[in-house]
C-alpha cells in the first residue's frame, strides 16, 4: 500500500471511530446532567485556565510544555464570588467540568474513566430546551505507568465531524517526542494545514519537547 493510501486509511479509521463515539452520545437532555450532579460528593472551582479546555484538568501535556506562560489557574473548594470552572466529584474522580461565561453554563463535560483510558465527551448548553448539543469527544489513552501516550480530539459541529486533532507521545529519559495531526474537514473532505501529500490527504509533524 502507497504512502497516499496509508494516510487516507488512517483519516476514515479516525473519522469512523469518532461517528461511533458520536452516535453513542449525540441523544442526550439536560435530566441525565442532573442526575449525574446528584450522584456527586464534592466540588470545587477554577478561575483562570481558561487556555485550558477543561481548565485544571487538561488530559493532555501539550499546551503545558508548548507555552511558557502557560497556567492552569487557581483552585477554590468553596465558592467564589466569580468562576471560570466548577468540577463535580464522584469518589475523589472528576465526572463532570462545567465551563462558565458571565456566570452562565456555557459547556458541560462528561468523563469515563477506563483501565487505561479517558473520554470526555461535551456538550453546549441549551436549558431553555432542555438539551445539550454535542460539541466535542475527547479520549486519552495512557501507559502502565499512567503516561498519557495518546490523545484524540474530535470537534462537532450539527452531529458532523469538523476537526481531529491527534497527538502521539513517545517518552525517552528526559524528553518526550510529540507527533500532532490536525485534520479539518472541508466539503466532507479531510485537509490539514500541517502539510500534503495531496490537497486533500495529509500527514502530521514531529516535534520534539524537552523536560
């Protein structure tokens, strides 16, 4: 198989991946948010974080390492006055990140944890409605030694796959080699603005980051 064909295979294996992932989650309204707050024990909120998707809790080592100024924010167990995050627990594990914009919800995060693997699925708000709107799937998948050596970004726009974001980790002694591909999905076609084999089949980078 030519290279062209590998790199096509890999975009529909990841494109059918996450339209699984999607129509597993896609039906959803607001009572199994609140049914999941109730099973809750504990809370508390961020502000700042907000370069972060789901501010402390980034499930991925790239933006940390990528920017120097980088911050998770500030934590806070009782509730301040004004939040950017408030994280509901279940057993000392996070299961729901709520992402706050002039003290509205504007995005819920549901996370599954697995043996070696995380997804986190959010959602837009509509309470009006009663629903919540499919936004992204993010899933992280992690060695024995809970590295994160995988992660997947999926952003959904109207139930449609929109963007992939994929990021490989590969640990030596003191540094970690990262391999990103960004797919965007234009016209049901899958580009990138890394760089093409052909104008609409691509192939990601490497970088390398140091400890």
């Amino acid at each position: 198989m030519d290279l062209d064909n590998l790199v096509n295979n890999y975009v529909i294996e990841q494109k059918n991946k996450m339209e699984k992932l999607i129509d597993n989650f896609k039906e959803i309204d607001t009572d199994r948010y609140y049914k999941t707050v109730d099973k809750c024990n504990h809370k508390s909120f961020s502000i700042g974080g907000k370069r972060n998707m789901f501010g402390i809790y980034s499930f991925d080592i790239f933006p940390e390492m990528f920017e120097s100024d980088f911050s998770k924010g500030r934590v806070f167990n009782k509730r301040p006055r004004i939040f950017d995050f408030r994280y509901l627990y279940h057993n000392d594990k996070v299961k729901i990140i709520e992402e706050y914009i002039d003290k509205i919800i504007h995005k819920i995060s549901f996370v599954y944890y697995y043996e070696y693997k995380t997804n986190i699925i959010s959602y837009l708000t509509d309470f009006k409605n009663q629903q919540l709107i499919l936004n992204s799937i993010t899933s992280c998948k992690y060695n024995h030694t809970n590295r994160l050596i995988e992660y997947e970004n999926c952003l959904i726009n109207n139930d449609e796959i929109s963007e992939i974001i994929t990021r490989e980790y590969n640990y030596e002694c003191n540094r970690v080699n990262v391999k990103e591909s960004v797919y965007f999905n234009v016209n049901d076609k899958f580009i990138s603005n890394t760089y093409s084999i052909e104008d609409d089949l691509i192939i990601g980078y490497m970088k390398e980051f140091y400890f």
